[in-house]
C-alpha cells in the first residue's frame, strides 16, 4: 500500500520520498518531452534493494512569483479535504493521453468547481478551485435540467487540460519550454465551443498522426453531430462531423442521439454508439462508423434488443441464430485498443470484437449489474468498474470476465494484509478512481482513519486476488515425516515459463541510454550539496542536448572538461552513451519492426509430469506434449509468425522458437517515429487463463500470456546522411584523379565538373550507434545554389523540374544520368548502382555561363535534396536529406570564351607591338638623349661662366662644379676683362681650362 498525506506544491518531499531531488534540483530532460520515468537500480553490493521506477514530469501549470512561491495557474490552490466532497461520492474514471501527459487532472467533486491535479501519477497532489467563470446557459437549443458546479468530465493532454461543467468546455495551455519550441502558455481558463451545447467529453487515449485528439458530444439544435478536437504544438481546433449530414440524416433515422464515441487514428475511422428510433417509435443501438477520409458514413452493427441466452457458456458469438432473454440491453459506452484491435461496448452486457467482424458476448459478466467505465491497461488487460463500484477484470485472449472487488480473494488478502501489519482500520473507504500506471492496476481510495481524511494510492493485486480465489476444493495432504502438509492443485498445464535467447533491445525498443555517473566530491564530508547537484544536473542536460543535436562538440567537450566547479571533480571518462544494452528476461514494453524486419526469441515450458503422452503416427513411437502455445495475430496481414516446437523429454520441457516478421506491405512510407501503425502479437499457453502464476519478489505475477505490443514503420532515430568519406574514395577509383578546389575546405570536398559523380549515402542509426550503405532508390533534385555561399538561391517548383527532369526541353538541365526510369513527376530515379552523375548546366540553367571572379575556373555550390519517397521498396522510412554540393571547373559559354579570347588576344598584341615599337626607337632614342645630354653641359657650363665673370672680377680664378661633379677653374686675364667691347664669342675662346 502507498499512502502519501494530502501537501501543497509548496512543500518539500520527506527524506524517504523518492521526488525530492526533483524540487531542489531539476533533472535532466530532452527537448521534445515532458513524461519521463526515472528507473533506480542496486549495485549489488549490499543488502537486496529491489529496482523502482517513479515519475519525473514536468509541470506546465505553475508560475513562480516573486518572493519565490509557486501558483497554479488554473486557479487557487485548497488545502483541506473535506469528507463530505469525498464519503460515498461515485468514482469517475481518470482520462489522460498514455505516455504523453505529464499532468493528471480528476473532476467529479460534487457541488465544486475543483479539480485534483497531480504531476507524479498521484504519489502526491493538490486541490485546485478552477478560475473559471461558471456560466450556465439554458435556452430551447440547449435543454439543461438544472445547474451543478461539479467538473463533469476532465481530460488531460500533454500540455493542455480540458474540462466540461454543465454544456460548457474548457481548456487550458501548459507553459512548456521543451515542447514545439515555445513556452508561452495561456493565463486563463479559454471557453471553447461557446454556442454549443455540450453532453460529453470522451477521450482518445492515444496520439497518433503525431497530434492527439478529443471529441465532443452535442445536444439540441445539433443532436447527430459531433466536434472533432485536433490538438497539435499546443494548439486545439474543433471541426463538426459529419460534414455534409448529421449521422441521424446519414442512417435515415427519424431521431438519433449519439452516446459515446472513439477514434482510431489508424484507420481514421470515428466509431459512434448511436441510440436511434424508427417511425414506429422503437428504439434501438447501432454502431455507426464514419471515415475522416472518405466522410462515408455506415451503419457496422446492431446491437441485441435484449440479453442472448448463454446459461452454462462462458461466451456467446452473436450470429442471430441464438435465443434471447427478456432483459433489454442498454449500451452505454464503448472502449478500443488500437494496438490488438480489440472493441468493447458495455452497458448491462459486455461485447467484444476482433477487428469489428464479429460480436462475442461475454456470458459471466452479470446483466444485473451495470458498467461505468472500462480502464484499459493497452497491454492485454481490462478493468472494469460498475455503479455499484463493484471491479472486474478481462485478460486478453480470455473471454472469462473476473471479479476482484468484493470477492472471495480480496476478503483473503485483507485478512493477511492485517493479520502481517495491524494498522488503525479506517471507517469506511471510498474508491476515488482506478487506472493503470506501468501495467498495474492502482486503486485512489479516500481513507477516513482516526477521524482523519487520506488519499491513498493503492496497488490492486490482480494476480494475487485471482490466486486466492482459486477453487478450495482442489487439493490433497502429503504424509511428510511426522505431518500432513496440505498441497493445492495446480491447474496450470506448466510449472515454469522462461524467456529466452532474447536479442539485446535497443535496436527493437529504440530507447538511447546513456550513463552519466555522479561527480567526485572533494569536501571533506563527501555528501553532495545544491551546488554540486546543480553542476552534475547542469552538465548531464547540456551534454544530452548535444548529443541531441548531434553537434561534433560533444566529443570534443567529453575529450577536453575537467570541471571542478561546485567543489566537486567530473571525470568525463563516467559519461558516455550505452550501446551494447542486455536483454533481461523478458519482452519488451515494445518493439518497432521497419520493412521487412523480423523479432526471434524463445519460450522454455516446464510442463506437469502427466502432460507428455505417448502417440504412434506412420508406425512410429513418440512422446509429445500436450503444452501448446497458441497465437493471435492482430495485423494477420502486416506481421506473420513462426512457431517451431521442441520437445526436451529428458527435461520434461518443451522449447518454442519463435519468430515474427514484418510482411513487407503493409504500411506506407513515413518520417523516422511518426505514423507508426499499431498491431500487438499475444502468445498464450492454452488453459493458463487464471491458473499459473509465479513467485517473485514483488509477489506472484500471472504467467502464460505474453502481449507484445509491435509498431510498424520507419522506427525513431534513424536517418540518410551523404557519406562523403566512400563518394571520395570511389570517384577517385573511377576516375583515376581527384582535384581538389585550389581553396581546400575539409568540411565540404569539391568535385570537378567534367568527371562522373557518384554519390553514396548512409543510414544512421542514432539508437545503436551503427550505420550502412544506403541500398535503396532515391530521387536527386538540385533545389538552389549559387556561385558562392552567400548568394546560394532557392529554386521554385517550376524551376526545380526544368534544372532536373530528364524530359525537360527548355535546355535548362543541370545534371543527366544513363538507364535511370522515372517517377510519375518524370524525375530520374537512382541508387548505390547507378551509372553516375554527368554534370551538363545546359544554356538556360543556373549554372550556364558562371563568371570566373579570379584566374581560375568558375565554381557552383548545388543545394541537393535527396529522397526515398515513392521510389523505395526496401524500407518504411521516408528519408529526406537536403546537402550542399561543391563543384568547380564549370565551363564558361562560347560567347564569353571568345570574349575573354578576344581580350587576351588584344591585351598580348598590345604588349607585343609596344615591345617591337621599343626595341626600334631604343638607338634613336640614345642618340637623342645623348645629345640632349651634351646640349645641356654646354648650357650649365655658359651659365656658370657668366655667373662666375660678373662676381669675381680680373684676375680671379673660380671653380664651377660641371654635371658630373668634377671641378674646372676658369683663368682670365684683365686684357679680355676689360675689353667690354669684345663679343662673347671672343671672350669664351679665351678661356683657358685649367
């Protein structure tokens, strides 16, 4: 039993409460998720500590103030449970999105508008008021009898709550950081449907199509429709289905009103309880199917007016050949499980149908009493819960139906409960509501104890119960020694069952482990503090992001940290990610199969001593046994399996090897983990239904049914990738040269344009940590590019077809290939055997007539898109892969190459004539200069005369300095100075050079 005092969020866990560490320190989470289950194991060392898993989820409902405290944002939080709220009031059923929902919300408190919210699966809680205006709007269209405060129905969704109070709905959005890339949530309640009348909420217990769902049933002015809710990214919109006719008009009845519906996602079928009259006012139910694609709407089935006639049978197919009793049947809702395709409808009776062929009525289940709700475990099991409170249970691949509470069994188990551990005995307990969490069954039940209200989370032990009610009269003493021991009988045709040769999961279950070991403390007490738990948790997130992302940093960040922050010393060495995960020994909790995939393992039966009996077939003696192992197929066409039986005499045991394998078509392509198809394989061991259980620490389990819940498609976590290293090294080969761009870039090799490419790829796997050659089909559309980087273009629709298509005419292609078909939209199609790529950039593509901007050749980055779809048999996935692709060695046109010869031409004439015209000129040119030369000396050598002449006077002798730096003295006598009528010729030639 586990029983956790009503506390306020506000509060912090106990020291022997499992979510402490969730409230001081958060734990490590993923973008993308918000559910996350915590799985604690022992080392071994040490006394036996049994493994536990408890919930770590997000809560998207709170806001932290400002001094600190936490709100709930919808509405105010209350602190007393009050008994009357409580005692005696009828339990309502918990509706929630499995495996997606973080927050669980509980309506039904009478004469309130209060809610119990829960973000740990109830291990805790709080009572929240709603802030919600409480309107009530009664009018001919809307006929409402009277106003009630009560949540009448709440369904909680991964990040958005809904509820219904009288004909108004509700709905509420999570502030989520992780989800969809958005954390804005609303501050208020929002009415949705404002002028519709509302009867009923009903739930879809499973996403699929990657959006999750909510139908909402009408009454009045639209009593045949219904408002289909489609919730994705954090977002509802409502449509009214059927589109053109209500379902009254659609089965041509006078009235109708629609009592309960479903969806498969699957199928994308809505499946209606519709509660019809003809004209001559009889009344009567059918299940009516209507098609979200096709909108065809049909009438599937006829319910019984009254109870069929099954006295002394277990179960009764409904053929209408059968004998009815005088009890009428009243149908009051129904239940589907997507995965084994199981229908129930339940009222007073309950049917069951396989695929909605046939109808089986389950003759044990009393028509006296009448069905509340169903809790469906999605796992093989069914819990059932009547007004009168009473708890029944269904396994599937049974048709016997089991009651648990009150019964035989439970009295049993009471009795030994107190008996083992006497504790306060409550009052009165009332049963909150029922639900499943991890594949078993937990109780919420309200415990008056010492005048003090509790809440109690408690398991329901179905195989414990079922054990105890087995038949008392079944057994025999055994004389050992000096006693009688007594000995029951075992009904179980086996007395062990073991699972083996069981391959290891990750490749099947698709779940990344990763194993981050605490940090070494270097304080002196060694215990860890907020700070060093905020490093471990600080680094355990960040390092999961990047790996996430799939960023080369993370090696490099695990290869180089060293941190000792927070006191604390990280040895990278302890954070890795776990590829080689063991099998345990036993099946997973599911598995995903792609095309054409298979699962083996092996089922090991220790059978009773009577159970191998002798047979003589063609004249030979053999033992066999009489151990069988029947299986049912939920997807006969999409999945077959293989039994192959072995009997082990020497071993009184019987070995099955199984395999089941993917038929190869029965799913279209989808993106890696969306628009899986749902299929379950139960392996049942006849006459084990009830009676074989086995002992283990946690008490006894039952045994013999095996569910294995399968999903078909592209499994999560894979993805194409260009595997440039094998393109390099086989381009090489068949090339016989490779030539790097001048400017080498090792993050994106170039490829010359005249050669033949040959591109390869691989399919990643995430999970496992193992890639492969891609050996598919792919279509190659270049879908931009540009001369460089910055200036890389989006190519339009239009565009892309003319730069790829082979029957293109507009000389537009930029690449061609040999003996490739094509698809319907005339694209090539290619695959690792194809003849290569052969680059052409045709007159009117956009890489014709690329201008060179240096002395070298032009060069062309190519956005490349790459995809599977259509054209690929091999497997389910839809592949996508959009790369950037770096040629260079384009040709320019023809008319730009004579231009560009053109010019060089011109530019080397030039050159050459002015070098002719050089070398002519050249002696003429000395001459002249040489001439110039002297020229200039005498000029310099008459000026400097004068000069000299006019300042000095007779007699004097004076020094000129000539061109070339040599001294010359110049001598005159007074004859010629004072002869100032000689002429200057005269006058120089009596100069005399010293």
């Amino acid at each position: 039993m586990e029983a956790v005092p009503f506390r306020s969020k506000a509060e912090p866990c106990s020291a022997e409460e499992v979510c402490v560490m969730s409230w001081y320190t958060p734990m490590p989470i993923k973008n993308g998720s918000v559910v996350m289950y915590v799985d604690v194991s022992s080392n071994g060392l040490g006394p036996f500590i049994p493994n536990a898993r408890f919930q770590m989820n997000i809560n998207g409902f709170l806001k932290r103030q400002q001094d600190n405290t936490l709100e709930f944002t919808v509405g105010n939080e209350l602190f007393n449970l009050i008994p009357v709220k409580f005692v005696n009031v009828p339990s309502r059923p918990l509706w929630y999105t499995v495996d997606q929902a973080p927050v669980l919300i509980l309506g039904g408190i009478p004469e309130e508008k209060s809610i119990l919210l829960t973000d740990t699966s109830f291990k805790d809680f709080s009572i929240v008021e709603l802030s919600i205006d409480s309107c009530w709007v009664g009018s001919f269209y809307c006929p409402q009898t009277g106003f009630t405060a009560t949540i009448l129905d709440a369904i909680a969704t991964e990040s958005m709550l809904f509820i219904r109070q009288n004909q108004l709905v509700y709905y509420i959005t999570g502030t989520y950081l992780t989800l969809h890339g958005s954390g804005h949530g609303s501050e208020n309640w929002v009415r949705v449907l404002p002028n519709e009348c509302i009867k009923r909420l009903c739930p879809v217990h499973l996403h699929s199509n990657s959006s999750e769902y909510i139908l909402a049933l009408t009454i009045g002015k639209h009593e045949g429709y219904i408002h289909f809710g489609t919730i994705t990214d954090g977002r509802v919109s409502f449509e009214m289905l059927p589109r053109l006719w209500s379902v009254c008009q659609e089965i041509r009845a006078a009235t109708c009103s629609i009592t309960w519906a479903v969806y498969s996602g699957d199928d994308n079928d809505v499946l209606l309880l519709v509660e019809s009259e003809d004209n001559a006012a009889k009344k009567f139910s059918q299940v009516v199917i209507y098609n979200l694609v096709t909108e065809y709407v049909s009438v599937h089935y006829r319910i019984p007016e009254f109870i069929p006639d099954a006295q002394g049978q277990e179960f009764l197919m409904i053929l209408g050949t059968e004998s009815y009793t005088n009890v009428p049947m009243v149908p009051k809702g129904m239940s589907h499980n997507p995965f084994n395709n199981l229908l129930f409808v339940w009222g007073n009776f309950l049917l069951q149908s396989y695929g909605y062929d046939h109808f089986i009525y389950l003759a044990n289940f009393p028509s006296q009493l009448s069905i509340k709700y169903v809790v469906d475990s999605f796992h093989g099991e069914l819990a059932i819960v009547t007004e009168t409170e009473e708890i029944w249970y269904l396994l599937e691949g049974s048709y016997r139906v089991y009651k648990l509470f009150p019964s035989r069994g439970w009295e049993v188990y009471f009795s030994l409960q107190v008996m083992r551990q006497p504790s306060p005995r409550a009052s009165g307990e009332t049963m909150v509501t029922l639900f499943y969490e991890n594949s078993n069954l937990y109780q919420l039940v309200y415990l008056v104890i010492n005048k003090q209200g509790q809440l109690i989370k408690r398991l329901v032990p179905v195989a414990l119960l079922l054990l105890y009610q087995q038949p008392g009269s079944d057994y025999h003493l055994l004389q050992q020694k000096s006693h009688l021991k007594l000995l029951l009988t075992n009904s179980c045709p086996f007395t062990a069952m073991r699972l083996w040769d069981l391959p290891n999961p990750q490749i099947y279950t698709r779940q990344e482990r990763y194993r981050a070991k605490p940090p070494h403390i270097l304080g002196p007490s060694g215990f860890h503090t907020e700070n060093s738990l905020a490093v471990y948790q600080g680094l355990v997130y960040y390092l999961l992001w990047l790996h996430s992302k799939y960023d080369k940093d993370y090696y490099n960040y695990l290869a180089s940290n060293w941190l000792s922050a927070g006191n604390v010393h990280i040895d990278m060495d302890d954070y890795e990610k776990v590829y080689d995960l063991k099998a345990e020994y036993q099946l997973p909790e599911r598995i995903f199969l792609d095309k054409g995939t298979s699962y083996s393992f092996s089922i090991f039966l220790t059978a009773q001593s009577h159970s191998f009996k002798s047979e003589d077939s063609d004249h030979v003696f053999k033992l066999r046994s009489q151990v069988d192992l029947g299986v049912a197929l939920t997807e006969p066409n999409c999945i077959v399996v293989r039994v192959t039986p072995k009997d082990l005499i020497h071993r009184n045991s019987v070995l099955f090897k199984v395999t089941l394998r993917d038929e190869r078509y029965c799913f279209d392509q989808g993106i890696s983990g969306h628009h899986l198809k749902k299929s379950s394989v139960l392996f049942k061991v006849a006459g084990s239904a009830g009676y074989c259980f086995q002992n283990t620490i946690h008490g006894p389990r039952m045994q013999g049914n095996l569910v294995l819940p399968v999903l078909i498609g592209c499994p999560p976590g894979k993805r194409l990738a260009f595997d440039i290293t094998y393109t390099l090294e086989y381009n090489l080969m068949q090339n016989k040269h490779y030539f790097d761009c001048v400017h080498v870039d090792p993050e994106m090799p170039c490829f010359l344009f005249r050669n033949i490419f040959y591109p390869f790829f691989l399919i990643q796997d995430m999970v496992t940590g193992d890639s492969g050659s891609f050996q598919g089909s792919y279509v190659l559309k270049v879908v931009g590019g540009g001369p460089t980087l910055d200036t890389i273009k989006e190519y339009d629709e239009e565009e892309i077809y003319r730069f790829n298509s082979p029957l293109d005419n507009t000389d537009s292609l930029i690449w061609t290939t040999k003996n490739a078909t094509t698809t319907k939209d005339n694209f090539s199609i290619l695959s690792h055997q194809s003849w290569g790529i052969e680059w052409l950039c045709l007159e009117n593509s956009p890489c014709y007539d690329t201008v060179p901007h240096s002395i070298f050749a032009p060069e062309f980055f190519f956005k490349v898109l790459v995809s599977n779809r259509g054209v690929d048999k091999s497997t389910y996935c839809d592949y996508q892969l959009i790369f950037l692709l770096h040629i260079h060695g384009l040709p320019v046109s023809a008319k730009r190459a004579l231009f560009i010869l053109l010019v060089s031409a011109s530019v080397f004439l030039s050159l050459v004539i002015l070098y002719i015209i050089f070398c002519l000129l050249l002696p003429l040119l000395v001459k002249i200069c040489n001439n110039l030369h002297w020229r200039i000396n005498n000029i310099i050598a008459s000026v400097t005369y004068t000069y000299s002449s006019s300042s000095r006077g007779l007699g004097n002798v004076s020094e000129a300095r000539t061109s070339t730096g040599s001294k010359v003295s110049f001598k005159v006598t007074s004859k010629v100075a004072q002869d100032n009528k000689a002429k200057p010729e005269e006058i120089v030639k009596k100069v005399s050079l010293t």
